[in-house]
C-alpha cells in the first residue's frame, strides 16, 4: 500500500529496532512538543491560554528545565503563576465560615475544603504537553489498526517486531477489541498476546544472563545480550525512561 502521511510516523516507529515502537513513536513526538512549548507556542495566544491555565506535570517540568531556551520557560512560569495566584486570592476573600459565603449551610467546613484541596490537587496532575501525547496516542493506535486491517506489508513488520511495553500492550487488546470485529478481533488479540509472552521471556533469559555473569562461575563466558538488559527490562514493563 502507498504510504500516506498519517502512515508513514506508524512505519518509522515499526522500523526501529527497539522494545516497544509505540514508545519510540511518542518519544519522537514529545521531542517536538518540548521544542514546540519553548519556541513558536509562544507567539500563539491560544496555547499561552491553555498553559496559563494548565501548567505541566513534574516529568515534563524537569524535561523543559533541560531545554535551550529558560526565558521562554520563564514567561510560561510567570503567566501559569499568575493565573494561579489569582485562583488563591479569589479562595482567600471567601467566607471560610460555615453558615454563609463559599460555605453554605450545606456543606460543612470540612468538606468544602476538601472539594478545595481537590482543585489543587487536580490542578497539578494536569499538563499541556501529556494532553497532547494522549490525543496523539488516540489517533497513532486508530491508524494501527487500520494498517492493520488493510496492509499485509505492515501486518507483517507488526508481527515481526520486538513486542511492547506492557502498557502499551494493553492499549492494543484495548484496539483489537475497539478496532476489529468477530473473528479478526479474536486472531489479532491471539497473536498479539502470543508475540508479547515471547518477547517478555527473552527479556526475563537477558536479565538472567547479567544476573549469572556476575557470578565468578560466569564471569568468562560471553555477555550475549544482556549488557543492556537492564534498562530494557524497565522499559517493557514500564515504557520509555528518561
């Protein structure tokens, strides 16, 4: 099938050689919206709105810390902070008593400071850039599937790849049973769960082998493929580390 550009980021990803290409698809993409989020977002009021508002989470803070350009980040800091300190003073001129105000005589005190310690709490799990990686996510799998459904070429390099990552690898039974109808769904989820058990126990040997090579009965045989078996084995299980 000729590529289309929605395919082609979906072959790339398939063409690495790596543990998880879903996770090699979203790093390239967080990559861009790293490089994105310290450059043109600036000069688009839209995305200023939704950053004031949203902030990043703690992941992707620490990777923007690491970015070339800190003015940039600084102007997005000083206009989040200033939107949140407007939501604190607002909070501060409330009535915290418990018959009027913001505490009605409906709801005691110490719930209604509880729905507040759930705004700020909701408030730091949100981020502008995981937002987008998940819609990014959303479409990358429905195009998957697609290929999936209509490609051979690609139903092969899917099956010939190195497994996933186990979250991603639920998102995908979660596809079949999405994407996929009657007995597809049923053959795709067979060998799909199939290829992961197989690629998990080549992790597990890998693993083995480092533990056994430092081992002195070990230490003279050769490492195979286990130099790396380490990190690897926490991006199956967990995705791609940073």
């Amino acid at each position: 099938m000729k590529e289309k550009i929605y395919t082609i980021p979906i072959n790339d990803a398939f063409d690495s050689d790596c543990e998880c290409p879903i996770c090699e698809f979203l790093r390239t993409q967080e990559d861009h919206l790293l490089d994105y989020t310290l450059g043109a977002s600036m000069m688009e009021p839209d995305e200023r709105i939704i950053s004031n508002e949203k902030g990043y989470c703690n992941h992707h803070y620490r990777l923007l810390l690491h970015g070339k350009n800190q003015l940039s980040l600084a102007l997005i800091l000083e206009s989040h902070i200033d939107e949140l300190c407007n939501t604190l003073e607002q909070n501060a001129r409330q009535d915290f008593s418990a018959s009027k105000g913001l505490f009605s005589k409906n709801k005691i005190l110490p719930e209604r400071l509880s729905e507040m310690a759930g705004q700020f709490k909701n408030s730091s799990h949100r981020c502008v850039i995981c937002d987008k990686l998940d819609a990014i996510l959303e479409k990358f799998i429905e195009n998957l599937f697609f290929l999936l459904k209509s490609d051979p070429e690609f139903e092969r390099k899917f099956y010939s790849c190195k497994g996933f990552c186990i979250p991603h690898f639920a998102i995908l039974l979660e596809g079949c049973a999405k994407y996929l109808k009657n007995e597809r769904q049923a053959e795709v989820s067979k060998k799909l769960c199939k290829m992961q058990a197989e690629h998990i126990r080549r992790i597990k040997e890998d693993v083995t082998w480092y533990t056994k090579k430092f081992d002195y009965r070990y230490e003279k045989e050769d490492w195979k493929n286990s130099r790396d078996a380490v990190p690897r084995a926490c991006q199956k299980l967990e995705g791609y580390i940073r």
